[in-house]
C-alpha cells in the first residue's frame, strides 16, 4: 500500500523534474519535495527505519520519478506540454473531446 502511494506520489514530480534545466531551483525541488511527505507516511504507517523498508521506499520513490519522466518523454513526441502532469491530462482529454466533434 505505501510503496504504491510513494509510487504515486512521485510520478508527477518525475514528470516535472522532465521539463526544467537540470540542477536549477525547480529540478531540486521535484526531487527534494516529496521526501518529506514519503517520511511523514513512514513515520504513520510505523515501518520503521529498518534497512530493507528504507530499500523498499526508495525503489519506489526512484520507480515513480522514472515513470513520470517516461510520461513526459512519451507526451512530448505527440503534444504540447507543460511541467503540470495534471494540466497536461486535462488538456489531452479536451483535444480527444474536441476531435470526436469533428469525427
């Protein structure tokens, strides 16, 4: 369940971290900002800070980066993005929306 919501968690950050310069202010912060939200579920769920759960989460938290990025490359190729996973979503629906119209 945890592993899953870290996953989660860090897709859109990966998808971020894809569309800014590399070691600016925003590529830190996609990268530093759900760290502390990942530590707060730890801390809630009482994981603990055994080696093989801090293995665990971090896969995970790597696994969603990567997974957002690959979205990000992956939209780049057929519309216009943005660093915003979530506007980025809504306006692939609009455009799909907006071409049936005209199907």
């Amino acid at each position: 369940m945890i592993l899953m919501t870290v996953i989660l968690l860090n897709i859109p950050f990966g998808y971020w971290r894809e569309n800014v310069k590399k070691f600016s202010v925003q590529w830190f912060l996609s990268i530093h900002l759900p760290v502390p939200v990942i530590m707060f579920l730890r801390i809630q769920m009482g994981l603990g800070w055994e080696l093989s759960t801090y293995l665990m989460l971090v896969g995970a938290y790597f696994t969603g980066q990567y997974l957002g990025a690959m979205w990000h490359r992956r939209w780049k190729k057929s519309i216009r993005v943005s660093s915003c996973l979530v506007l980025d979503i809504v306006r692939s629906r609009w455009i799909i929306i907006i071409f049936r119209r005209y199907l």
